[in-house]
C-alpha cells in the first residue's frame, strides 16, 4: 500500500494563515483509503494534518475535514492498482 500525509493550514478569505486557529478537526474517509493518522487534531498554529494508507483496491478516495469554525472541505484522490 502507499501512504500519504496530508497537510492543512486554516486561512482566511485573503489568504493569510490564522496562527491563532488552534480548533480540532476532524477527518473522514471514504473509498479505498484509510485514515492511519489521528481522525481528530487540534492544529497548532493554524496549522496540522493526518496520515492515509491505500486499502490496495483502486477508485476513487475521499477526504473529508470538518471544523466547528469553518465549512467543510473535501479533497479526492484517484486511487490506481498497479
């Protein structure tokens, strides 16, 4: 299997970083990945992230990243057996 590390930082509309966002996250799979991070994080400094692994199936994954402050976000990742 492969893993990933995924990455996030908490920005506003101007895309400045907000140093002082220190909310958790949550995380969510869908498809043929799974999370081997942690499924909820605090970021620290605005900034923070997770671990996916492949199942060894291929398709379609989904990241989901849910904030009580912010709308949530989700990030796709095609996913091929070779």
């Amino acid at each position: 299997y492969d893993v990933a590390e995924v990455r996030i930082e908490a920005c506003d509309e101007h895309d400045n970083l907000l140093c002082f966002y220190n909310d958790p996250v949550s995380f969510e799979v869908e498809g043929p990945i799974e999370l081997i991070g942690p499924s909820v994080a605090a970021l620290q400094g605005g900034m923070g992230g997770t671990y996916l692994k492949t199942t060894g199936e291929s398709g379609i994954g989904v990241l989901r990243i849910r904030s009580m402050q912010a709308k949530p976000v989700e990030l796709t990742f095609t996913i091929e057996d070779r």
